[in-house]
C-alpha cells in the first residue's frame, strides 16, 4: 500500500527555511505540507505567501496549502498561483464546497477537504467523488504538539473503507506518531503529515527518521 509522508512545515526553523526544504528534499519525502491560518477560522496564523514561494522555489517535489481560513473559495487562485498542487479547504468554512472543487480543479490543481475533529463523515459524503484528498484531523486544527483525539478513529475507519469506491488519497493531520502511522497505515491511511511528533525537533535527521519510517511500514 502506498505511503506517503508530508512535512508539517510550521514545525520547520523559520529562520532556515530554504536549507530546511534542502534536507527534507535530501530525505526523499514526498509532499510540502503548508498549513494556512487566518486568526479567525482558527485561533491562530501560520505560514503566509512568502513561506510557500520559499518552500515552492527550492523544491520540485508536490506541496500542498491546508487552508484553516474563512472563505476559502475567494483565495483558490492565490494559492493555486502560488504553485499549490494541492488545495485543501475546510466544507465548514465554505457555504460553496461543490464549487470550490470545481474552482480547484478548474486551476488545474487536486482537491482535498480536511475532515476536522467536530465534522462527521456524513457531513461531507456527498463530496467524496469529486475530491482527490480527504484528510482527517486527529487534533483540534490551529496548533501543533497538541494530543491525539482517539475520539476520530470511528469516523477515520469510514473514510478508509469508502476509500478505493470514489478514488481518493486518505491521510492524517496531528500528534502522527512513527506508532500512530504504523496501526493506521495498517488502517487504510496512504498520507501521514509529520509534525512535531515524529519528524520535527529529534535527535535523529530528517534522513532518518524519513528512512526507518518507510522501513518499519
Ligand atoms: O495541522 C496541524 C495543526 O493544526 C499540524 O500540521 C500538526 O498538528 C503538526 O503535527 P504535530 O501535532 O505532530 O506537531
């Protein structure tokens, strides 16, 4: 089964960005993981057009935009022109959620929705043929380091088993343990992104840990 591994890159040293997406390109990972905040859809800012043009010029790797704002459909060709491959929004942001996988699509790029931790399978069913990407959000969306919801597994089980039926790339958002990933790839999850709790601020490289993970799945 497919594995792919996604740095969450507001756990990356602000300070050395392009040498950051250096190693990570070195460690053979496979998508920027950009998470955009807004301060008012979440209680909290994180990464802006500048961090994506860095991340965007030193890589020829797939980089995905999570976007944690309002709105979302208003800034489709922002992100897509900021060299977006993959658009995630969240369908309770937006009162327009068919259109805005229309709109991604239209720009040439994947769409994904991310599942958060308060939204039901049964919310968001009836996008699942038209989106690329669904990712689940196994911690409260706003923050890293923050713990595990266990509370999401039921619902993440429907969208593994839904999975191969309408086509899409299932992964996981928050508190991703080289543990977590190991039972949940077993699962059905393809997409894992790497924050602070198996990738980002550890001893080992980048290199590494990117290795072993793939040699323990
Ligand atoms: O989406 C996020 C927060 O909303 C981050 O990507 C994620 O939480 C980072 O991983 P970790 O929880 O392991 O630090």
């Amino acid at each position: 089964m497919v594995l792919i591994l996604s740095p969450s890159m507001m756990c990356a040293k602000f300070s050395y960005l392009s040498s950051e997406v250096d190693s990570l390109n070195k460690a053979n990972i496979d998508i920027y993981h950009m998470d955009v905040m807004d301060g008012r859809y979440v209680p909290n800012f994180a990464l802006g057009p500048e961090d994506i043009s860095t991340v965007r010029k030193n890589t020829n790797k797939k980089l995905d935009v999570h976007l944690m704002i309002e709105n979302p459909r208003k800034y489709v060709k922002f992100f897509s022109d900021l060299g977006a491959d993959i658009i995630y929004f969240c369908p309770d942001a937006e009162q327009q959620s068919a259109r805005t996988i229309d709109d991604i699509h239209a720009q040439g790029k994947k769409a994904g929705i991310a599942v958060n931790t308060g939204t039901s399978f049964e919310t968001v069913k009836e996008l699942l043929p038209e989106v690329d990407y669904v990712l689940v959000m196994t911690v409260h969306p706003g923050f890293a380091s923050q713990p595990f919801q266990e509370s999401v597994i039921p619902k993440l089980r429907k969208f593994a088993e839904e999975k191969e039926k309408y086509g899409y790339i299932l992964g996981i958002d928050g508190a991703v343990s080289r543990e977590r990933i190991k039972a949940l790839h077993k699962l059905g999850v393809d997409n894992f992104v790497l924050g602070t709790s198996a990738l980002f601020g550890k001893e080992q490289s980048y290199k590494e840990i990117i290795s072993d993970i793939r040699k323990e799945n």
